[in-house]
C-alpha cells in the first residue's frame, strides 16, 4: 500500500456529497481544502444526496473525477465505502435481490402466570434508529417501515415460576426443554408462541420462548453471515475498484468501513439479561460446540441465567458470537484490500464515545450484542486504527484507540471527531463552533493518542434555510460544515500546529508504564450496568488528566504476560511496572491469574478496585481500594519512567512525554483559564525545567538525559593544590572542616549528545545543592554567579563540545566553621561547598506552529 508520509499527520476531513459534483466544484472545494491545511479526504454521500444516484456510473464518474481532482490538490484519499453510514448494506445494494442476506434477530419472552403457556413479541422498536427520525427509516427500510417474517421458534424452556430475573441456580429443577411443542403464529409486526394442549408443562411453571426472524423491509445485512459481506464486497468495492482503476494505493489509500451494526432492537416483552436483539444465523452451527445440553438450555443461559453457570456461558456464546462476525464482515473487507494494495480502516461502534466511562456514549444500548464489544480483535483486521469522538471534551476514544493500535505494533490512532446538540435533536450539530474550540478538542486529542485528527465534516452544500428537516437538509447533518464557518479560511495555522504536534509525538515511543485490563469477559458475562464501566473510565481520567502514560490491554493477554526483570510484566510487544484491574470480575481463564502472581511476588505493582474475581484478590500488591483515588497514587509515581510534572493551579494541564533514541520527548497543553508555571525535574533529582504557559499554549520540548558530573572533580583552598573530592559530600567531611573561603571545583568531562552546535537546543548547568553561593566557568568563559536557589546557569550556544570540556566551580561557603571551631558553641559541622553532584541539561524548545501577529 502506497501511503504519503506528508499527509500522515495532516487533518483528514470527510467531504460531504449531497449531489453528484462537477469537476470545477470538485476542483474548487478540493483546493479550498487543500489551501486550509488538509492532507485526507474522504468522500461519503449524506442523506440529502439522492439515493438512486448511488453508485450509478454518472456517480462513480464524478468519484474518480474527484479523486483526481484530490491528487492534484496534493490530497490523498480513503474511500468511504457507504451511503449515510453503518456499512453494510450499500445503500440496499446488498440485500436486493438477496432476501436472505438481511439482518436477522433472535428474540425472547417469558409467559406470565395467568396465561403460562403463550409467549409474546410485539412493538419491536430501535431506539438508536428511530432516534434519527424518519430521515434514517427511509434510507435503511424499503418504504421507510420495519417488517419481519420468517420466523422460527429456536427453543421453547420451560422453568419454575420465580421473581425477578429468571436464574436455574434459584430453582432447585432445571428448566425443561419443550421446543417440539411450540406453535409459532406471526406477522410482520411480531409473533405470538404457545405451547401445544399436550405439552408436558408442570403446574406453576413459565415458558421462555426464543424465537428468530428475518427483517424483511431492512437493507441492513446479517453481520454473521460471511455471504453479506462478500455481497457487500461485490456491489459497492468492485464498483469503486474499477471506477478508481490506476488510483487504488495512490492517492486512494484505504477503504473506511463507519459502524457497522445491525438493529438494536428492543421489544415489549423483552427480559432477561440482554438488553437488544441478539444477530441470528438459522445454521445455528456453530453454536454446537457450546452446548451439550441442547440449543435450548444454552439461550437460556445466556439469556436468563443471572448464576455463575449463566455467567460463564455468556462469555462462551459472546467469544463464539463476535469472533463469527468479526470474522464474517472485518475479514472478508480484509483480505479484499489486502488483495487490491489498498489498506482497510474505520470504526466500529463504541459505547463509550464522547465520555471516559465504558458505557457513557449510549447507555440505552446493550453493545455485547454487536460485535461483542472486542475492539482488539476487529483491529486486527485493520491497517490503521480509527475511533470516533463526541463534542469537544477530552473522552476515552483516543486512548482506547492508541492502545489498541499498540497491541498490534502500530503507535497512534485515527480521530474522528463530531458535535452533536445539547439541547435540541443531537443531530442538528454545534454550528456555535470556534476555531479556538476546534484547535484546543484536536490538541486533546492528539496528546491522548491521536496521530490525525479526522473532521465530520467538509460539506459540498449549507443546505436550505428554510428546509428544518434533521439529516436531509444538509445545514442540519451533525454541523458544522466546517468550510462554511466565516473563519475556516484562516485555519491554516491550526492545521500546521497539529500536524507539527502529531509529527512530533510519533517521532517518540510514549512512556506508558501501566496497563488497565479492559475486562472484556467482565462486559460480557455482567453487561454495562456492572461497575466495571466506571471504574475504568475513572482511573483512565485519573491517569490521562495527570499525564501519566497508560495503555488499555485485552483482558486475554494476561495469560501469555511473561515477567521480566524491572521488575515488569511483558504483555505482548510491551513492559509494564503497573497493572490495575478495575470491576474484573470475570477472567477468561484460569492462566490468566499465574503471570499476575509472579510479577507481584518480584516487586511488582498489582492494584485493583472490587468487585474482583476471586483469584485476584490474592495477586494485589495491597488491600484491594474501595474506590479510585482523588490522585495517582505515590507508587505508581515512583514507578513512572518520565519526568516529574509539577504546576499548581485550577483547569488541566495535559502531558505526553515520549521516549526517542535521544532522550525524552514532551508535549504541554495548558487548556486552563489562566497562565500555568510548570517544572519539570528527573525522578530523584532537584534538577527542573521551568516554563509559563499561557492559555491555550502548546509546547514540544525534547530533552536530552540529564549529565550528572559525579566524577573526577578536585578541590583547590586557599590557592593549594587540588585534591579530589566527591561533589555529593561537603568539603567539611573531606578534610577542610575549617576551612571557610572560597573553594575552587574543577572538573574534566565529554559529551556524547549529537548535534552539540544545533541552535535550537537550549543547554543548562544546575548546581543542586550548594553551600552556599557559587560561580561557575565553563571552558573559560564565565557563566555568572548564584546566591540563592535556583543555581542555574544558561550555557552559551556553541560553548560545549564533544569531549575536553572544562567546568570551574568557585563555591562560597560561610564563616561558621572558621570561627566555632573548638569553642563551646559549634553543636555540629555546617555544611559547605556541593553536596550534590552538578548536572548539565539540554532542552529543545519547539517554536509555536501557530502564526502570531
């Protein structure tokens, strides 16, 4: 795959297409993007672009005019591979003249006590469809209505009555399978089981009724069926291939896939632990494996069993499930792309998007049922890694996204970023949007592991102003369209900071000691509501806000960690002196405790939040912690490979420290109100760098490793002849203890540091202690004199070389020693001289990348 490392940093935007563009709109928008700082774009036709035009050749002329058009403007591509959004269905391509590729769900109901033998599905419904109103019905439903049919009775059980959530560890019987005696009735709006006259059914028992069917109006694909996806293959990337023809790899360099999904559904008589329709395969095959005892008892399991069997069949049937369909759909975009030299990108759907929490996005919506919530299997079908993220906050997204990526050997992430509505229908956007607003959300992100920035959206059209319809009105499609904002032609500057700052980070590793398990059996034994989802998220806050590196890590990985000398725990490609488990209480395996033992047994730090799995509480390197703290806990400080931040005040001060083949990188964003003082000092060391940063500044530094000077140091008093001396101890305890004057400190050394004579380095010589006023020389020339802390001294640029330099000392200390000498009033020795060895930094101070006047 081609891919131009001059773009691979810049903003991307999605280009909005509400019509099918002329070249010189094509041209002209495209230079309009180019000329603000963009390196990417993506086309995707909206819903106010007509649906009967999509992939017709007058399209996918006017698409290959605009690709072309994108080159010329220096531009490269991602194909958007959908109408709207939730790929799949290709704008109904997919499933027409292919009913049985549409979506298909499983559905259940528990009869009542006054009619125990009749189940019932009715008033099916989708919050998240129907949310978007009557503009998404029509895109994702034939005629814009939600029909089923084909529906199958999967399994029919039969239970003891009880209270609640049904459970077979609260009943002494387990539930009787009566499949064979369902009588299934149904039509397009839902079903009605009941049990045959001669069903064997004991008195005071329900029936639990698992049922399938196909949505028969949907244009939305069966996600577990690999058939959808290489349809979906067929009639939308094979048309785009052969219209981009010579262009796949360059400028085209990926295909986007944007939430995929499938329904959601949620009916009246739903219950039990699931909280949407769960995708169905009537070869319901695979599923045998997991269940000796019959389909049947395996769905009520999953569905109603609130026990520890129930949990453990719930993380069995979702690693089945999401494997399946991941497999199914993420694989067979994979090998296509992989096969036409393009890469394969996008975003599946994230519950946690727009908060820190797991399940702060969408709350109403049980995710285990798409996809199974195995963010880390999906990326590996990917090339690159893309999140999205909500509104202008700093959120999870970009940190998911970045540790995500890393599983997998690659640093950084794709951010999507949109705005929906406070108030109001969210999708009529955040026109209120200001360049500062838009900087500052690109800046989080970027320090919380984005390496571009991806802007929703660059738009063709600003609608109709007196057309007030959400989605087919472009003026109301998740705003702003940022070309149409009276400042984009000045965002230049803000482009070309982000880029530098981007550029910058991922010239550098990130130093990420800590590793949070993402609990994925957690989520899905014990869905959202478990308190997992919080804990999570708050020490990811906690972590993020104090610019302390961390990554998300597969709950899996644990069983393959190996602990290495640190002490560390090896997890994959990567060393952590940190681990916490936040809500973990469900492991995928019994291995998955032994790694975590040993590596707590040598030193290292475990620590965890209730509820735990059993066998974890005995591997926490303390007691487990009621709550996530108010600050990042010492220990975990301690263990920190970077340097030590300090600025008091109220509002964030956001950090990236990176580590490059020269030192440490740094990047700081002061996103408070008020002007921000920051030290930065060396773990164990005194030794700080001091910067003001005004609001909204952003600063890279890169810092070499501080050059303790511990050795070959001699001390001349009193004009004599120079003895050596160990900087770190006073001249009274090394044969002057009367002596009070000035002692003169001299030392030979050499420099390894590349690009000495570079004049964007900054270089600094700090005395830490010293006793009590000193001057310094270097190589001859003075540097001045200090009679109070801070002893620091500014090195000339050019004074430093690679090897022979010359550092002279002349410390003054007090006369103490002197006069108390053999009188009853001297209690102890003062201390005199250095009592700290002398240390030389070097600092490279990026310059602004925005313009200032």
């Amino acid at each position: 795959m081609a891919s131009n490392p001059e773009h691979a940093h810049r903003p991307a935007a999605y280009w909005f297409w509400s019509h099918v563009a002329d070249a010189d709109e094509s041209a002209r928008q495209l230079e309009q993007l180019a000329a603000a700082g963009f390196g990417t774009v993506l086309i995707q036709p909206r819903r106010s672009f007509p649906l009967e035009l999509y992939l017709t050749e007058e399209y996918l002329r006017a698409y290959r005019g605009a690709v072309r058009a994108a080159a010329r403007a220096g531009l490269s591509v991602g194909v958007y591979d959908e109408y709207c959004w939730i790929s799949g269905h290709g704008g109904g391509r997919t499933v027409r003249g292919a009913d049985h590729l549409r979506e298909r769900h499983l559905f259940w109901s528990t009869s009542n006590p006054t009619a125990p033998r009749t189940t019932t599905i009715s008033r099916i419904h989708s919050e998240w469809i129907d949310g978007l109103g009557g503009a998404e019905r029509e895109w994702l439903y034939d005629g814009g209505e939600r029909r089923f049919d084909q529906w199958r009775v999967v399994a029919l059980l039969a239970h003891p009555r009880h209270s609640g959530v049904a459970s077979a560890r609260a009943t002494a019987a387990a539930p009787l399978d009566l499949t064979a005696w369902a009588v299934c009735r149904a039509d397009a709006a839902g079903a009605t089981v009941t049990l045959a006259a001669d069903a064997p059914l004991p008195d005071g028992w329900l029936v639990s009724a698992y049922i399938s069917a196909r949505c028969a109006s949907s244009r939305l694909i069966n996600y577990l069926d690999a058939r959808a996806a290489e349809r979906f293959v067929e009639v939308v990337y094979e048309p785009y291939a052969r219209a981009l023809s010579g262009l796949l790899g360059d400028p085209v360099e990926y295909f986007a896939f944007d939430h995929p999904y499938a329904g959601f559904y949620d009916w009246r008589e739903r219950d039990g632990l699931i909280g949407n329709s769960l995708m169905w395969l009537e070869d319901s095959s695979w599923l045998h494996g997991l269940a000796p005892g019959g389909l049947g008892r395996l769905l009520w399991d999953v569905v109603h069993n609130a026990g520890e069997d129930g949990r453990r069949a719930r993380c069995e049937f979702f690693a089945a499930y999401s494997e399946l369909g991941i497999t199914s759909f993420f694989g067979t975009l994979a090998r296509w792309t992989q096969a036409h030299g393009v890469g394969l990108t996008g975003h599946e759907y994230l519950p946690f998007v727009g908060g820190w929490g797991l399940d702060d996005g969408f709350p109403a919506v049980d995710a285990r049922v798409n996809f199974g919530l195995d963010h880390f299997a999906i990326d590996t079908h990917r090339t690159r890694t893309l999140v999205d993220a909500a509104n202008f906050t700093a959120q999870l997204s970009p940190c998911f996204g970045a540790s995500v990526a890393r599983a997998h050997g690659r640093e950084g992430a794709v951010v999507e970023q949109y705005a929906a509505r406070a108030s109001g229908h969210y999708a009529a956007g955040y026109w209120e949007l200001s360049a500062e607003q838009l900087r500052m959300q690109a800046l989080r992100l970027e320090l919380l592991g984005a390496h571009q920035f991806l802007l929703h959206a660059f738009s063709q059209s600003d609608g109709e102003p007196w057309n007030g319809a959400l989605l087919s009105n472009p003026r109301f499609d998740f705003p702003p369209a940022i070309n149409f904002e009276p400042w984009f032609h000045q965002l230049r500057e803000v482009s070309d900071e982000l880029e530098t700052i981007a550029g910058f980070l991922a010239g550098g590793a990130q130093v990420r000691d800590i590793a949070i398990v993402y609990p994925l059996h957690t989520i899905w034994a014990d869905g959202a509501s478990a308190p997992h989802a919080r804990l999570v998220g708050e020490w990811a806050e906690l972590l993020a806000r104090a610019g302390v590196g961390f990554d998300l890590v597969d709950d899996r990985a644990l069983a393959q960690a190996e602990p290495v000398a640190g002490p560390a725990l090896r997890i994959g490609r990567h060393r952590y002196s940190t681990i916490i488990l936040a809500g973990v209480a469900m492991l995928p395996s019994d291995g998955s405790v032994e790694p975590l033992a040993r590596f707590a047994a040598t030193g290292g730090l475990v620590l965890g939040c209730p509820p735990l799995a059993g066998p974890l509480r005995a591997v926490l390197s303390q007691p487990a912690l009621g709550s996530v703290p108010a600050s990042v806990p010492e220990q975990i400080m301690r263990r920190s490979g970077g340097m030590a931040l300090s600025s008091p005040g109220v509002g964030t001060l956001w950090s990236w420290q990176g580590r490059d083949a020269h030192g440490l990188r740094v990047v700081l964003l002061n996103d408070a109100a008020h002007a921000r003082s920051v030290e930065l000092g060396w773990p164990g060391s005194s030794v700080a760098f001091a910067l003001l940063l005004e609001p909204g500044d952003a600063r890279a530094l890169n810092i070499r490793p501080a050059l303790a000077l511990e050795r070959g140091w001699t001390l001349s008093a009193c004009g004599g002849e120079g003895v050596p001396v160990d900087p770190s101890v006073g001249w009274e305890r090394q044969g002057f203890a009367t002596f009070a004057g000035a002692g003169l400190y001299r030392a030979s050394f050499d420099l390894d540091w590349p690009g000495l004579d570079d004049p964007a380095y900054s270089h600094r010589l700090t005395l830490p202690e010293v006793h009590s006023t000193a001057g310094a020389r270097l190589n001859g020339q003075e540097l001045g004199t200090t009679t109070s802390r801070p002893h620091r001294f500014a090195i000339p640029d050019g004074l430093l070389r690679p090897s022979g330099n010359v550092l002279e000392l002349e410390v003054r200390n007090s006369a103490a020693n002197r006069y108390y000498a053999g009188s009853p009033f001297q209690t102890e020795l003062q201390p005199s001289g250095l009592t700290a060895p002398p240390v030389i930094t070097s600092v490279r101070r990026h310059p602004d990348a925005r313009k200032r006047g």
